[in-house]
C-alpha cells in the first residue's frame, strides 16, 4: 500500500470510528450490509476480523498482544530471571 493509500485509509478509518462512537455503536455489531455502506471494501470476512480475538492476534510484534508475542515475552522473561 503506498503511502498516499495509507493515509486515506486512516481517514476512513477515523471517520468510521468516529461516527460509530457518536453514534453509540460497535463495529462488531454491525452487519456486512451496513459495514459496506461505510466501505464497499467490506468483504464477507469482515465480521471475523473485527473481534477482540482477531484484535489481539493482530498484534503479533514483540511487546505485542498476540497470544505467540506474549508467549515469547513470558519466555524471554523466564530465562532472565532464571538467570538472575
């Protein structure tokens, strides 16, 4: 994605959440047919990508919420102190 795609992305995004919590509401209890009035780039997955699980598996680098990233951190961690 280039930069310029990028940046209209993020304003799409702002906008979505910024109607959405003016509005009330949680994208994830929206259906696909009004998430596509937002974007026709909805796609019929779109309802899996936007749960706390899929959130969190998102962020998978170090430091991050992924269950692999915490994992790792737990790890890296357990070593230090055993080596304290």
């Amino acid at each position: 994605m280039s930069p310029e795609d990028q940046k209209r992305a993020a304003r799409r995004d702002w906008w979505l959440a910024a109607i959405l919590v003016t509005a009330g509401l949680v994208i994830a209890g929206l259906s696909l047919v009004e998430l596509r009035r937002f974007s026709p780039l909805f796609q019929d997955d779109a309802k899996d990508a936007l749960t706390v699980e899929a959130s969190l598996r998102a962020r998978a680098a170090t430091g991050g919420t992924a269950p692999e990233a915490v994992r790792r951190s737990l790890a890296l961690a357990r070593t230090l102190l055993a080596r304290a």
